[in-house]
C-alpha cells in the first residue's frame, strides 16, 4: 500500500520517522487552545477538535497522498481567528467565525479539484506571499510576548517593555532561552522538550498545578458548524468575504509551499512536479472543514514533517504514525489543560515560530521598490493593527498602484487587479 520497498525505506525506519515528527509538532495541542481560549471556545473543544483535524488531515495524507507529511491547525491563523475575527465586525463571536472557516474549507476543497488553483497561486507576486508568511510570523511573536508580560500596553507608545520581575516573564524567558539551545543543538523536539522543562519549572515554583492526567476526549458543545447554507448565510450576513478570503489565501501558499518543500526534501518530486498533489491538498482542505465543524482554526501542512524526512520518512506510513500518536494525546485532555494555562509555558513556541517564519523576509526583492513596499507594508501592519485580513488587503491594494505608477501595469495578473477593488471595498466601506 506504502510501496516502502520502491521508496527505499522500512517500516521501522517509518515508525520512527513518525514519531520525530510528531514531537516536534505536538506543541500545537497546548498552544491552539490557548489562543482560541481567548476568543472564548472552551478548551475541551478545542483540544479535541485541533486532534480530530490532525488526524482526518494526516491520514487522508497518508492514506491517499502517500507523502510522510503531516496537518494539523496551523500557527498564524488561529492568532488570526483569536485576535482579529472574534469581537470584530460589529461582535463576532466564535460560532460565527468558525463558518467562515467552514466556508473557507469548502472552497478550499473546491480549488483543490480544479485548475483555478494554479492559476490562483501563479497569479499573486511571490513577494506579497513571503511579505504574508513573515507578517504573520511578527504577529504571533508579539502575542506571545504580550501574553507574559514582556511586552505591556503603554499609554504614550502604545506597548513598552514589560515587568521582566514578574513570574509570568521570568519563566517565559526561561522557557525562551532552553527552547532556543535545545533548537540550535539539533535536537529533534525542541519545542515540545522546551515546554516539558518550562513546564516542571513552573509545577516546582508552584505556577503549575495538576488535577488530572488523562481522560476522556469530548466535544461539550457538539458540533459547531456544519451547515453550509447556514454557514454561507452567515458570511453574507456579517460581511465576512476578506476573512474568507484571508483564510483561503493563507492556507493555500502556506500548505502547498510546505508540501512542495518537504517533497523535495525527501526526493518525491518527478519533473518538478508533485504527483498526486490533488490528493495532497485535499488532505489539507479536508481537515480544515472538518476542524471548523469541531470547532478549530484553519489547518495546515506541517514544516515540522521535514524533520521525520531527515530521520528516514518516505511514505505515507509516516504520516499514519503521526496520527495514530494523535489519536493517543487525545486521552491528555486534563493534562495539556493544566499546562496550556500558563502562557509563559506556552509563548516561547509562538515566539520562536515566529522567527522561523521571518525567513521569508530574506525572499523579498528588496532592490525594487515597487515589490519591496507592498511586502514591507504587510509585513508593518499585521502586528500594529492585530490583524493578518488588514496586512493582506493593505498589500493587495498598494501593489497594483506602484505598478502602475513604475508604468509596469501590464505585469500584474488581472486577478490581482480584482482582489485590489474587493480590498480596497472592504477598507473603505465595510467594518474591519
């Protein structure tokens, strides 16, 4: 089923692969509750449905795909979710914003069994998609630094530095500094290893207590969204196209440049090309429905699989193991509860993928101004507004009007003229 003999790999060496990938992901079952906690969905949810689209994603990848590539809800996105869609718009709450997360999977698996989404992908200028990834990389390390304390609202600067006495920053500084040395050694799991350390360190000063180790995974308030008429009519009724759009946008560069990066990393790739990439994004579009169903942010393809390839992965039988490990962390509710608690636990991994997602910075054409200042006024303004949909429609907007005044309009595809209007009518016209 696997083919491991043609991909030269052996079950035990896919086993393990598996399990390296894992634990340097499994951070995302502390740190996606915690964040969507903050817009008010309670944490068993959570918890269980980032597992649900984990496993529904990683085994359709494994299963059908057969990549040792992994999903699970992506970083960013649920920042996003949490910080700009919830309480906006006139009071969004959560139930709302979670159908135009279904509704944004739904188009996603549309996209993903048709040509428009090549065409899409081609059409936005590679340096307003690493202008996003290093945005959105800025905004999840500033909310892991407000969440402890390091950084503080001020009346006259509007953030200064925090009270670096308190027990909140000091053992998120810690968790910071074990994180960055265990990550700069090598070592596989890092993150996650940094967490446990953190985490022992706050149970031994007294920050952290347990209750509870296991229990049974649940869903207290069902499912969320699940009917598309009901979702769309929401969307249509709140105006929320740009968010819609934001996560489809998103979701679709971040999953299929990670897909096409672990691929050639693990020499799957055949003329440049990926075979059965239709199966491969289906995996991701899939999962992203049904983690809006249980109540969870948009899902993503894991860069954090290139750490499974490293150890030998080939196949989907890597993909599967993550998922059967997923299957078992859902029975640590009460225990990833108690942990996700403490943000100064949790921050030092949105702070730190944070960093490795300004890589993209490093992508801009820096040299032309009128591709430079799209992607820098994205890049500014995701954190200073807290909103990822603002950072796109701004870049959106200013790109085709540099062009044309370079006098170099006919090198911007028309759909980006089209997603120009619809921004700038959103800016303009509609609350945000």
């Amino acid at each position: 089923m696997f083919k491991l003999q043609e991909h030269g790999t052996t079950v035990k060496t896919e086993l393990l692969a598996g399990l390296t990938t894992f634990l340097t992901m499994v951070y995302i079952v502390i740190v996606n509750p915690l964040i969507l906690q903050d817009a008010g969905v309670p944490f068993e949810q959570v918890f269980t449905a980032t597992i649900i689209a984990a496993v529904v994603g990683t085994l359709w990848m494994g299963l059908f795909a057969n990549y040792p590539i992994a999903i699970a809800p992506g970083m960013g996105m649920n920042a996003y979710f949490a910080y700009s869609v919830v309480g906006s718009h006139g009071g969004i709450t959560y139930e709302t914003a979670f159908a135009a997360v279904f509704v944004s999977g739904l188009f996603f698996v549309l996209l993903s069994l048709t040509p428009l989404r090549e065409k899409l992908i081609t059409a936005i200028p590679a340096n307003l998609k690493h202008g996003i990834t290093a945005g959105i990389g800025l905004f999840i390390a500033f909310i892991g630094l407000r969440l402890t304390g390091i950084i503080a609202a001020d009346e006259n600067n509007l953030v200064k530095l925090g009270d670096l006495h308190s027990p909140s920053a000091l053992l998120a500084l810690f968790g910071l500094a074990v994180t960055i040395i265990l990550m700069v050694r090598g070592v596989n799991g890092a993150l996650f290893i940094g967490m446990i350390i953190t985490g022992l360190v706050a149970f031994f000063t007294g920050q952290l207590e347990f209750k509870e180790i296991m229990g049974l995974p649940s869903l207290p308030e069902g499912l969320i969204a699940f009917n598309p008429i009901t979702a769309f009519g929401d969307v249509i009724q709140h105006g929320l196209f740009a968010v819609v759009f934001s996560f489809l946008l998103v979701t679709i560069f971040d999953t299929t440049g990670t897909m096409i990066a672990v691929a050639q990393q693990a020499g799957l790739m055949k003329d440049n090309t990926m075979p059965r990439a239709r199966q491969a994004l289906l995996a991701d579009s899939v999962a992203t429905s049904v983690g809006a169903m249980a109540g969870t942010s948009p899902t993503s393809a894991y860069i954090e699989s290139s750490t499974g390839v490293a150890a030998g992965g080939r196949t989907g039988l890597t993909a599967v193991t993550v998922a059967v490990l997923f299957i078992l962390a859902a029975f640590f509710g009460p225990l990833v509860s108690a942990v996700s608690g403490i943000s100064a636990i949790t921050a030092p991994a949105l702070i730190i993928v944070g960093c490795l997602m300004m890589e993209s910075v490093a992508k801009i054409n820096w040299n032309e101004l009128d591709e430079a200042f799209p992607a820098f006024l994205i890049i500014l303004s995701m954190p200073l507004t807290s909103s990822i949909a603002t950072g796109i429609a701004l870049g959106f907007v200013s790109y085709p009007l540099v062009k044309i005044a370079r006098g170099r309009a006919k090198e911007v595809h028309p759909l980006v003229y089209l997603f120009a209007v619809l921004f700038f009518y959103q800016l303009a016209f509609l609350p945000h």
